[in-house]
C-alpha cells in the first residue's frame, strides 16, 4: 500500500492506472519498491511485484515512460519479443502500461535520483526536484542511465537544435515531405533511414566510412531503397558545417574524393549513439564495473541490502542486453524482494492461470 503525506498542493493525473505526481519539497512518497527507470524492464518488475501484492513506485528522468523505447526508437520494430513476431518499440510500452495498470503504480517522472539515506531500516531517496521516496527495497532499472546523444563536433550547432538539428527521431511525421539528412553508420542511422525514406521528400545517409555498421538485413534494404530513388547513401564522407538563419538550410559535406558538397535540407539527424552515464546513482556506493551495477545472478542483488539492479544497467558474467533477458531479472528480483521485506512470511507461488490478475489485487 502507498501512503503519500502531503503538506503543499500537488497536481494530480489519472494516466494508464497509475498516477503522476508533480510533489513538493515537503511531500512524502512510502512504497514498498521504489522503481529508477520506467523502461521496459522497470514497468514489468511493477507487474511482477503486483503479482506478490507489493506496491511500486517508478521514478525516471524523462517526461514519460517507456526509456530508450519512447524517448528514441518507438517507431522501431522489435522481434524478439515471445509472442510478438513483430512489434514496434512504443507499442510494447502501451501493452506494459495497460498490463501494469491493474496494480496502480504510482509515478514521478521528468525528475532525477540525487541522494539516498539510510532511515528507520528503509531508504530515503531525494531527486533533483526535492521529492522524497522511501521504500524499504529500491529497484534500479535505468537502462543505460542518465543518457546524453554524442554530438558532432560542427561550428554553431546549438544554435540549430530544435531548429532543423534533431538528435531523436521523437515524431517521424515531423519529416514528412521535407528534406532530411541523416548521418551516421550504425543500426539507428539505417534503421531511421529506412523508415523515414518512405515518408520525406529527400532523405541522404551519410557515413564517414565505406561500410556500414549494421544488422546486413537492415543494409540490404537501404541498398534496395537507394536503387529506388528513395535514398541518396554518401560514404567516406562527412558533415562539416551547418547554414541557415534561424533554421537549418543546408548542410556541408567533405567528400574524400569530391571535396565540399552542399546539401539542401531542412533537418540534418546525426545518429552517432549515446553517452551513457549512471549520473548521481554512481556515488551511492554500489559495486560498479564499466558503468553497470555488478550483481549477484541468485536474486540480482546488489552490494548493499535491499538494492537490486536489472535490465541493461547490471553487469554479470554471460550477461546479455535484451528486453527479455531483463523481464527474467525482474521475476526472480521480485521473489527475492518480497523475502527481503517479509523475511517471516512464506511465499506460495501459484500460476496467473490459476489465479488470475484481479483475484491478486
């Protein structure tokens, strides 16, 4: 059960089953899992610790959730989903949300983990907007992290972000019947390019090198889609500069071997990957390695008691960094969990089938 100890007003949202609280400084938020990220792995440990009737609460940095999913990719298609021969990225979020929604989690989103304490046998968690969080167990599922884009090293590029400069693909219609210039060699570069090429008036891939770094089905269809017309691909080439007045323009290539190129545009989209940071959570203490959380593959626990960490933010020997192989973590987390909270309670386990969801509410 959460309890919330409210001293200032706060506004509240009804959205998805579970509720999005703007709090004060002087707001109180007591759950029994305290969720850092609201990813994928993040919003299926909610429906995981609702099976054992344990309360969630999910923080994240973004202004919605879905992590990486919503915030870079929705539009993209995933495969290897059980059950799912194909399903785009942001749909998945919508199906978690509506599977989650029957637990009414409770969220705190567009905010940061900063601090954490140690207080009455729980943590005390205080995010960069001065909400606090206390829970005796904290799940920590934030992807990569706190995640920045590796920006071109290109004169005046600030000054065309969010004027013609877009380093998500957030809304792909924003493209459509324009000019766009995508630069990048990797599966995010290909990927967009496929997909938007259909939609924009003229769509150029640019990579610095001759070959590609990506899935060869994915190169294959930008080869078949630039043998349409679809998609002009300019290799061992680069951008240089950038023109316009308050909007992009155009941009400046240098071509190994045809020199400077100007290309007409009306959005330049350089896909050259993320920064991955763990952000304050990095000083709480944990064992670290490579900037992933080391944990333990019994429970997925952590160095300190009571903190558990899955999804693509731990590290262990044979780990993999798939949607599904975190879904697993946040089954056995949520078993260990609920021992951590009720040491002297037994844990009967019983089949979804059997019981059904409303029967465990």
């Amino acid at each position: 059960m959460q309890i919330r100890y409210l001293f200032a007003n706060c506004d509240k949202v009804l959205h998805s089953g579970g509720l999005f609280l703007s709090l004060s400084l002087y707001n109180m938020i007591t759950t029994d899992l305290l969720i850092i990220g609201a990813g994928p792995c993040g919003l299926f440990t909610v429906f995981e610790a609702g099976l054992l009737k344990l309360h969630c609460h999910i923080l994240d940095v973004l202004p919605q959730p879905g992590g990486q999913l919503t915030e870079i990719y929705p539009k993209k298609p995933i495969y290897d989903i059980p059950g799912y021969p194909e399903i785009m990225a942001g749909d998945l979020i919508q199906n978690l949300m509506k599977q989650i929604a029957p637990f009414h989690p409770g969220f705190t989103l567009g905010e940061r983990a900063e601090t954490i304490i140690e207080d009455d046998g729980k943590y005390l968690v205080t995010t960069n907007k001065g909400t606090h969080i206390k829970a005796p167990v904290i799940v920590i599922a934030g992807g990569l992290g706190c995640f920045e884009p590796r920006k071109p090293p290109l004169p005046n590029l600030e000054k065309y972000e969010d004027h013609g400069v877009d380093y998500f693909v957030k809304r792909p219609m924003n493209y459509a019947g324009k000019d766009v210039v995508i630069a990048g060699g990797g599966d995010s570069a290909l990927d967009w390019s496929i997909y938007l090429a259909k939609h924009t008036k003229t769509l150029t891939l640019i990579h610095r090198r001759h070959d590609f770094r990506g899935a060869p089905d994915s190169i294959a269809k930008v080869q078949e889609l630039q043998a349409q017309g679809l998609i002009r691909i300019i290799t061992e080439a680069q951008v240089i500069a950038l023109e316009g007045d308050d909007r992009l323009t155009s941009v400046t290539i240098k071509h190994d071997k045809e020199g400077n190129i100007s290309i007409p545009t009306d959005y330049f989209i350089p896909l050259f990957g993320l920064t991955p940071k763990l952000g304050p959570i990095g000083h709480w203490g944990l064992n670290l390695d490579h900037q992933a959380i080391s944990v333990r593959t019994l429970d997925y626990s952590t160095n300190m008691p009571g903190i558990y960490a899955v999804g693509d933010i731990n590290t262990y020997p044979g780990k993999l960094k798939l949607i599904l192989c975190g879904f697993h973590e946040a089954t056995l987390m949520c078993q260990a969990a609920f021992h951590y909270i009720y040491p002297d309670k037994k844990l009967s386990f019983k089949y979804t089938t059997v019981t059904g969801i409303h029967e465990l509410m």
